[in-house]
C-alpha cells in the first residue's frame, strides 16, 4: 500500500478523469507509474551500456555508411 499526496491541480484533473471514463483514479496512477517504470529501465540500460568499459562505438560516418546513406 502506498499513500501519495497530489497538489490540488493533479488532484483535479485525476478526478476529472476518473469521472468521464468511469475508472477509479488508481487505474490512471498505475498506469502512469508503470509507463514510467519502462522509461527508467530503458534510461538506466543506457547508461549502464554508455559507462561499459568494453562498448563498441563507431562514427556518425560510419553508421550513415553502414545503413547507406
């Protein structure tokens, strides 16, 4: 269980929502937390690629030559 406290403007707008969709203000929370959650997987798998001491970078040249352009 987690409480969250949400300025009145957030607050708004969730109850609005929930009212003309006819879904409980959690569904829209879960929903965000769990777009959120795959952004900051992707974010933190780039970084952990980007400070790898064995990754294999190449050119912009080289990649506009690999893909033909």
């Amino acid at each position: 269980m987690l409480t969250v406290r949400l300025d009145a403007e957030m607050e708004g707008f969730l109850k609005d929502l929930s009212e003309q969709t006819q879904r409980p203000k959690s569904f829209f929370v879960k929903k965000a937390l769990e777009n959120y959650k795959e952004d900051m997987q992707d974010w933190l798998e780039a970084q952990t690629r980007n400070n790898a001491q064995n990754r294999n970078l190449i050119s912009l040249a080289e990649l506009e030559k690999a893909l033909g352009h």
